[in-house]
C-alpha cells in the first residue's frame, strides 16, 4: 500500500510541477484567497464561475485549479477574520475570537502570520494524510458492486445529513428535494425525458453549476443586500506579519494537534472545515492550562482553529477522489466538474486516471506553499481587496453570474432558471434551511437511480439484496443508526429538559 | 390601532395558529411537502415498472412520496414557531429582474444593453448607487466583459445588435 502511495506521489508532483499546472494552480489559490477575504462571496460561486473557463483544459489542470479556490479560501477567511471580525468564510468564524482580539493589542501582523503558517502546516499534513490513506479506501471501494454503492451513497448522504447545521429532519427533506429535482430531464436507462413541461431545454435536465449559482450566487447575494452593509474599519496597524520565536513556541503544539483533529473531521463524509475548527479550538481551550485567556487574544486560539479548517479542506478530498461520495456543496461541486471532464469520481479514478488522481494531490503540496508565500507577503493587498464598497462588488458579481451562466451551454434560459433557483435559495435563507444537502442530493441522485436501478436488475428485483451482501448490509447499518441517533439524541434531550424543568418546578 | 384591535379581537387560539403557520418549521414543512406532491401529480404518466426494471416514474414518484412524509413530519413536529423575518423587497425583486432582463435582452439584443440594464438594476437593488456610479460601472464592466468573454475566452456572447 504504501508503495502505491510513495510511487503514485511521485508521479503527480512531475504532473503538478508542469510549468502549465503551476501556473493555474497559483491563480487558483489567489483567487480562492479573493473570495475568502470577501465576505458574502464563498467558494462555491467562485467554482462555478471559473468553471467555463476550464472547459479547454486538461481535466487534471482544471481540477488543480477548482481545489486551489477551495483550500485557497480557507486562508483567506483568516485576514478578514483577523482583521475585521468578519469571517469571510463559515470555517473563520473561531479564528475571528482571538485573532481580532490579537488585532485589538496591536498583533495583527502576528496573528496574521501565525495563521498563516499554522495553515500550511496543516495543509502539508493534510495533504499527507490523503497520500497515505487514499489507496487502502481505493483498494476497499474497488471490490463494490451496484448493491454496496447504493448503500455507501446512502450512508454518505445521511452523514452530510447529520451534521447540516439545524434540524436534522429538514436537512434529509433538502437532500431528498435535491435528488427528485436532479430527475428533471431525460432518463438514461430508459431515454423518457421527465418533468420538461414541454420546454426543450428541461429535456437535458438542469444543470448543477446553474443549481449553485442562483443558490449560492443570487439567493446570498440578495440576503446580504437586506442587510445595512458593514463598516469596513480594519483594526489598528497590522505590523510586522512574521509572528516572534516565543509565538511559534507557544504555538506550535496547537498547530500540530488542530491539525490531526482537521484531518480526521475533514476525512468523515458530510463533515467540513467548520466543524474541524470548532473541535480543534474547543479542544486547544480544554487542554490549555489558562482556558480563561482564550478569547482575549492567545495565540494557539488562532492556531488551532486555522490548522483544522486548512487540514479538514484537504482530507475533504479523500471520500470524493476514493469512494466518489462529495461530503459538502463545494465536494459536489468538483464532482461535477469531474464529470463535465468526462470522468466519473469513485475508485477508478486513481487506477485508471493515476495521473490525475496523482497530480491533483501533489499540486496541492505546491498550492500551500505558494499560500504561505502570498499571505506573508500579501497581506496588505487582500486589505485593500477589503475596502472595495458593495455598489462595485455586487453589480460585478452578478454580471459575471450571469455571463458565467450563459456561457456553460450558450443557452440565456440557463439564467432564467438560476434567477428561479435565486428566489429559492432567497427563500432557504428565510426559512433558516441548509442549502448543502440539496445540491448533494441533485449531483448525487442521477448516480443513486443508476445504481440501485443495476442492484436490482441484477438481483431480479429482491431489494432483501442490500442486507445479504455484508458490506452493503454494514454500511446501511451504520446509516440506520446515524439517522436514530441524529433524530432521536435531540428528541430525548429535549424530553430531559422538560423532566428537569418540572423536577424544579415542583 | 390595528395592533391593538388585534389583540382584543382576535381569540389566543387562532392568534397561535398564525403564528405558527408563519413559523420557519411549519414553512418549510408545506414547502417540501408542496414539492414532493408536484413530483408524485406530474409524474403520473411515466411507467413505474417493478423492482426487477425500474421504469422512469419508479424514482422520482417514490422519492416524491418520500418528500410529502417528510414535510408532513416537519409541519406536525414543528412546535417552536420561529417567526419568519420579514422579507424585504427592494433587493429581491431588484436582483431577480435585472437578471430576468439580462437573460431576455442577451441574445436578442446583446451585451451592450443587457450588461448596463443587469447593472443599473442591482444598484437600484442596493439603494446606494449614485446616477455617476450607475453610468462608470455600466460602462467599465460592459466593455471589460465583453473584451474577455467572447475575444479571449471565446464564448459566442452576442455584443451590438
């Protein structure tokens, strides 16, 4: 196994360090860091915008770029986070406790830097950990039939359930509307085009990347706009961003072990750099001999939180490239893309693309280091990024939506349909529900059809065929018992509280 | 005035029941349920098949079924009636018809009219534009994107009419 891990790395860095793949993964991870500096833009709009303009490349310098934003991103959630308090995206929201607090004493600089440096570091160690573990899960994925890919997809998308922010009910109806929306369009098995309504265009089903845009682009857009735009005023001077001796002293423990807690929470599907950041920092205050500084500007505060979401956003990977499984919206995103590429995410990916499984991962080792450079040297450019006014920003993003939606298949009711999709993702925001589950199930549904479609084809129709096989049978246990958990736990701590409150009472 | 004759009028009990039909759970709740009953009526005319060939309907009227249990659930178990907040319109209406105008005027008309109308749309969306902004930004983007779209990236976007 390890060979395959020593000699399969080997081979991607010659890809990843082709002067070509070099190149588009370092505008990948400026823009990434672009978008996480901007608050209210993420990564998954960021995705599908540059999405068209990867149609010419080669698949494996496509890809080098997309995952470039997304890790990209990571990094530069930490400036605003620091700086402004803001976190440009969901996974900073911990950095923003004490970074902004360091910011306050005159440390923004350091903690800038700290950020930055604790970040690579955990993209190395996260980048090491899809290495190392990526053939074994290949080797495991490789002997599934349809039966035991049905299960293991039900299991990833009842994980991605699970940990959505929010009910957990509402969560499984998003993913469940997601994947009866992704039936819109021609079936392949039996070539009946569904639910077209008669319009020509309906007939090749939505695309996903319109999906995503009018979420994540029009829907947030319009919600932030409902809001009176915040006063940019960046904290204090920044000074020097190359954190001190004692800093690195203090800090480089919480950096290694918020790494190793990103990499696990990154590695489970359905969980993503927030979650790692939040464990990381809860686990960083718990073990701290002084838990009641944190929050008043320490330094492993912003260490430990930086390393997880970094580290979680490289092991993210593992599921999508080993098992085919995307764990959140931007995964599904590049599920997407892979397949616009022509390749089908899952196993056969490393054994029959090795040079791009490969070269993905390697580029990944050059795109934290040109990270570490543009943070440590850049900074006071994404601060600058920061002060440019909503009525440029807006307008900007929303034509380049617009054109970026037209240009996927040159059709103008691409957009029409992504201003519908506007209005619903407006209308989650309302009503307080998670937009992820959604797009997992409309990138993952058309795949669950065809498989158990196959499983039961195969197995004339005996669905008992997902319990007898043992690994299916495995996986939809562990799905059972996720689903009890996660609808059950809450129900039941509720019914303590209540018994509580009337112990009190009487 | 019409707050308190509210109050005095209106019995608790069907006050509650507003408020809970404008809660977030109960919603969404018919939302999903709404969806998932569309999928189960316009899906009637694909062939279900059995197990052993799944037909065309077979997924997406299963899954519609499924969607209408779960929306059922959340209006039934939604007991803390989170109020929505109230929507404001000037954005929502602004962005979604500037880009409804965009996607209308593009291929018939072209770039040059439809990027300054998406534009001037959203800064009146955002309420902060000034008429000097509107006029810079209409002209920079437009001639920007349509510089990079179809001269180097080679999309077939149509420019003047």
């Amino acid at each position: 196994m390890w060979e395959t891990s020593l000699s399969g790395l080997a081979g991607g860095l010659l890809v990843a360090f082709e002067p070509l793949n070099i190149l588009t993964c370092f505008i990948g991870v400026i823009l990434g860091t672009l978008v996480g500096v901007l608050p209210g833009v993420g990564p998954v709009v960021t995705i599908s915008l540059l999405l068209p303009i990867t149609f010419g490349m080669a698949p494996v310098t496509a890809l080098i770029m997309l995952a470039g934003i997304y890790y990209g991103a990571q990094y530069g959630g930490s400036t605003t986070a620091i700086l402004l308090k803001l976190p440009g995206e969901t996974a900073a929201v911990m950095t923003t406790l004490d970074g902004n607090q360091m910011a306050k004493k005159g440390r923004a600089g350091a903690a800038l830097g700290i950020a930055a440096t604790s970040s690579f570091a955990a993209g190395i160690i996260g980048t090491l950990a899809v290495v190392l573990f990526s053939p074994a899960l290949v080797a495991v994925a490789l002997s599934f039939g349809p039966a035991e890919n049905v299960a293991l997809m039900v299991l990833g998308l009842v994980a991605a359930v699970m940990v959505a922010q929010g009910s957990p009910l509402k969560a499984l109806a998003m993913l469940v509307a997601g994947i009866v929306l992704g039936t819109v369009g021609t079936d392949i098995s039996t070539g009946v085009a569904r639910y077209h309504f008669g319009i020509t265009e309906l007939r090749d089903g939505i695309n996903f990347v319109v999906v995503a845009m009018g979420i994540y682009g029009f829907g947030e857009i319009i919600a932030n706009l409902e809001r009176p735009p915040e006063t940019s005023k960046v904290t204090g001077t920044i000074g020097s961003v190359y954190p001190t001796r004692d800093d690195f002293r203090q800090s480089w423990a919480a950096t290694l072990r918020g790494s190793f807690i990103g990499a696990s929470v990154g590695f489970l599907p359905g969980l993503g750099a927030s979650a790692g950041a939040f464990a990381a920092y809860t686990a960083e205050k718990k073990l701290s001999s002084y838990p009641e500084k944190f929050g008043t500007g320490v330094v492993e505060g912003v260490a430990a939180p930086e390393a997880a979401n970094n580290a979680a956003a490289q092991t993210n990977f593992i599921p999508l490239l080993t098992l085919g499984l995307p764990s959140g919206a931007v995964m599904a995103l590049m599920a997407g893309a892979m397949m616009i590429h022509g390749i089908v995410p899952g196993p056969a990916v490393m054994t029959q693309r090795p040079e791009l499984f490969w070269g993905l991962i390697a580029s990944m080792f050059v795109g934290n280091a040109l990270l570490l450079f543009l943070n440590l040297n850049l900074v006071r450019v994404w601060v600058r990024v920061l002060a440019i006014p909503y009525p440029i920003l807006f307008p900007t993003i929303l034509l380049l939506c617009a054109i970026g939606i037209y240009s996927l298949n040159n059709s103008a009711f691409d957009i029409l349909i992504a201003a519908v999709f506007g209005l619903v993702g407006y209308v989650f925001i309302k009503l307080k529900l998670e937009p992820a589950p959604l797009l997992m199930g409309f990138v993952l549904g058309p795949m669950l059809e065809e498989n158990l479609r196959r499983a039961m084809l195969l197995a004339q129709g005996d669905a008992s065929v997902f319990l007898r096989h043992p690994i299916s049978a495995g996986l939809l246990a562990v799905a059972a018992i996720i689903v009890a958990l996660s609808v059950g736990l809450p129900l039941l701590a509720k019914h303590r509280r209540r018994a509580a409150l009337s112990t009190l009472v009487d | 005035m019409a707050d308190i004759i509210n109050h005095d009028v209106a019995p608790p009990r069907a006050r509650r029941l507003a408020a809970g039909l404008a809660s977030t759970g109960t919603l969404s709740g018919i939302y999903f349920g709404a969806l998932g009953l569309a999928f189960i009526v316009f899906g009637q005319d694909y062939r279900v098949g059995d197990l052993r060939s799944m037909g065309p309907g077979m997924f997406p009227i299963a899954g519609g079924w499924l969607l209408f249990f779960l929306g059922s659930l959340i209006v039934i178990t939604s007991r803390d009636s989170e109020r929505v907040e109230p929507v404001v319109w000037r954005p929502l209406i602004g962005v979604l018809s500037a880009v409804v105008a965009f996607a209308l005027l593009v291929e018939t008309i072209g770039l040059a009219i439809a990027g300054p109308v998406l534009i001037v749309g959203v800064l009146i969306a955002t309420g902060q534009g000034t008429m000097r902004s509107a006029v810079i930004l209409s002209v920079v983007l437009t001639t920007v994107s349509a510089i990079i779209f179809p001269t180097l990236l080679g999309v077939p976007l149509k420019v003047f009419p």
